[in-house]
C-alpha cells in the first residue's frame, strides 16, 4: 500500500496539470490582445489621439502598435513562454523536495549502511517530491524483499530495481510535463516573427513603390512592423530556449539523483545478502 505513493503523487499532479495548458494558452492570447488594443493602442500614444495615423516621437508603445495584427499573436506567444517558465519553476521546486537532493541521497546511502530502512522511509516522508517518492518505493520493496525467504538474491534484486524503475516512470512525466510548450515556441516565435517581418518590408517596399515621393508615413509603417516583429519573436524564442535547456538540466540532475540512489539500494542489498 505505501508503495503506491508515486502513483497518487502522479494523479494529484495530474488533475490540475492536465487541464492547465488548455486553460493557460487561450487566456494568454485574450490577454495579448487585450494589452496590443488597450494599452498599445491607447489613443494618447498617437498623433491627434488617432491610433490610424502615426505614433508620437518616441512613444515606443505607439511604436509597438504599429506592428500589426502579428503582434498580438507574438505577444500572446511571450506570455505563454513566462507563465509556463513560472509553472516548470513551481514544479520542479515541489519536485525536487523540502531539501537539498544531493545531501537527501547522501542521507539515504548512510540509512542503508546502517541497515535502518524505517530510517530511510521516514527522511522520505520528511523530504517528498519525486525523488523522494521513487526512493521511498524502493526503501519499500527493500524491507519487503528481506522478509522474503522464498526468492533468490538475484530475484530480489531485480524486484527491487524494478519498483525503483517503474516509481520512475510514473513520476517523469510530471517532470518533463509542458517542456515541448517551451520547445515548439523556440522554434514557431522566429517564424512567426519572421512572417511579420516580411509583411512589414512588403508594405515599405510599397511605399516606396509610389510613383512621385515615396510615402514616408507609409514607409515608416512598414519598417517598423518589420522591426518589431523582429525583435518579438527573437526575443521570445530566445527566453524559451534558455529555459527549456535550463529545465531539462535540472530534470537530469534529479533524474541522475534517482538513479544513484537506486543503484546505492540494489548494491546494498547485494552486499548484505551475499
């Protein structure tokens, strides 16, 4: 029963953690939107407070409005990749429990030299997190396999890296949970950032296109969408790549945690059983 602990770890983190995405990336593009038209596109930041003639010299949010209908979706793109950021952090944070996991596994490498296996459970229960969960499976199926007479060693040893495998597995999806947000956004911001930069020359190009004096007003335009289009799918693909590379070296330190801690319980047992 108390090995079960992964398991409805897993489900808690799973009701609110499945239907997240679908409630956070709809309200982050209303939210975008709402900011390009609102504050953006205020009316004081324009010439004659008309938001369909030129922005005021130097008002940067003016400026910014001006991008186009492409900004909105870039910004709506920014706001995901933050709060998914702020949500991988929470996670992880809970993941990686009360205390500092290398001195937890330290801890349980002297609980199982000591032979105190209740020890061992109860620095679990006091650290939580997934580490502590798949080693506390372990711990778990330890004890169990030494009132076990009726097994081979090698049988016991592969009972218990199996518990610690199949603990694992239940808990590394809530760790790598929404990474592939941050991934696809790495990659679709410059696109699309791209997309509203070519928009952009397309309309300066029209401008200059004019017969007589170019269109100035125009060009201006143009530029400008092509710029800031730019700049906000480079910088938001740049954010989520930092992040993502960041999250996925902090799942593999954990995931590395884990992985020693089940190596100290089988090569404990080995040892004690020889």
């Amino acid at each position: 029963m108390t090995a079960a602990k992964p398991t409805q770890a897993k489900q808690q983190g799973g009701g609110i953690g499945a239907i997240f995405p679908f409630i956070a990336l709809p309200l982050c593009f209303v939210a975008s939107t709402l900011v390009y038209l609102y504050v953006f596109g205020a009316s004081h930041h324009f010439v004659d407070n008309d938001p369909t003639k030129d922005p005021l010299p130097g008002d940067y949010f003016g400026t910014i409005y001006k991008g186009g209908f492409i900004v909105p979706i870039l910004l709506g793109m920014f706001f995901i990749v933050v709060v998914f950021i702020f949500e991988r952090f929470i996670t992880l944070r809970t993941a990686g429990g009360a205390g500092s996991s290398d001195a937890f596994v330290r801890n349980i490498k002297g609980f199982l030299d000591r032979g105190d296996i209740s020890g061992g459970i109860a620095a679990c229960d006091k650290q939580k997190g997934s580490i502590a969960n798949v080693v506390r499976a372990g711990l778990t199926k330890y004890a169990e396999m030494e009132k076990t007479p009726n097994l081979e060693k090698d049988q016991k040893i592969l009972a218990i890296q199996k518990e610690v495998e199949e603990a694992t597995t239940l808990e590394l999806p809530m760790l790598e949970k929404n990474l592939n947000i941050l991934a696809t956004l790495a990659s679709v911001a410059t696109l699309v950032g791209l997309f509203g930069t070519v928009l952009g020359m397309i309309r300066a190009f029209a401008a200059l296109a004019n017969a007589g004096a170019p269109d100035s007003s125009a060009l201006a335009v143009g530029i400008s969408e092509a710029l800031i289009n730019t700049a906000l799918g480079i910088g938001t693909s740049a954010l989520a790549i930092v992040f993502y590379n960041y999250f996925t070296s902090r799942i593999d330190g954990m995931t590395y945690s884990i992985d020693e801690a089940g190596f100290s319980l089988s090569q404990t047992f080995a040892a004690k059983n020889h």
